[in-house]
C-alpha cells in the first residue's frame, strides 16, 4: 500500500513539474520549449492515467477526468506541432504552450486532490 501511494504521488508530482518546464519561458519563443521535453510531459502524463484507472473512489474518478484532460491538451500541442506547415513561428508555439497550459492547470488540479487525500488519510 505505502509503495502505490508513493509511486503515484511521485508520477503526479513528476507530470506536474514536466509540464511547467516546458510552459515556462516566452510564449512565443519557439527556442525555449522543446519537442523532447513535451513528449516526455505527455509520456509521464499518460504513466500517471494508468496508475490512475485501479481507484473506484470518487477522489479517483476526479484524478482520472483530469489526467485525461492533461492528456487531451498533450495530444491537441503534439498534433499542432506535428502538422504545422513550415518553421515554428510565434503564433504557432503559442498555441501549443497554451495547450500545455491547459494541461498544467488539469495537473495542479491532480496535485491538489492528491494532498487533500493524503490529508483526510492521516
């Protein structure tokens, strides 16, 4: 039981800090943010859904919905970085960064719920 739950507090904690490296920095800088870097946000992201599928409870039906919308915002930045014509310019990078942004928020969401359970478990 102790090594699920440090698992998983590691795997959310570890999306959570992987998606804010590569949403910090310009917006419309296409040098600060990298595709390794995403696609390592998107793969632990994907880590911590698995992990999260196991949970019946209402706080883990909770986790679950908002690691799939951190995977849907992944999947919308990895697919308009795929498929934009062209160098990356500033228009192009902002909207994947913004996607990323919209990941992050659905991953903090993920971090605070985790607290709060690991809280109400004491």
């Amino acid at each position: 039981m102790f090594n699920e739950r440090l698992w998983f507090a590691f795997f959310i904690l570890l999306a959570f800090t992987l998606n804010f490296s590569f949403v910090y920095g310009d917006i419309a800088d296409p040098d600060q943010h990298g595709k390794l870097e995403l696609f390592f946000a998107f793969l632990v992201s994907v880590v911590c859904m698995i992990l999260k599928f196991g949970d019946r409870t209402y706080l883990g039906v909770l986790l679950l919905a908002a690691s799939m919308v951190a995977n849907l915002h992944f999947l919308l930045a990895i697919f308009t970085w795929t498929f934009s014509t062209g160098d990356l310019d500033g228009s192009h990078i902002s909207t994947i960064v913004s996607f990323c942004a919209g990941a992050l928020v659905a991953n903090a969401v993920s971090v605070v719920i985790t607290i709060f359970d690991a809280i109400g478990q004491r």
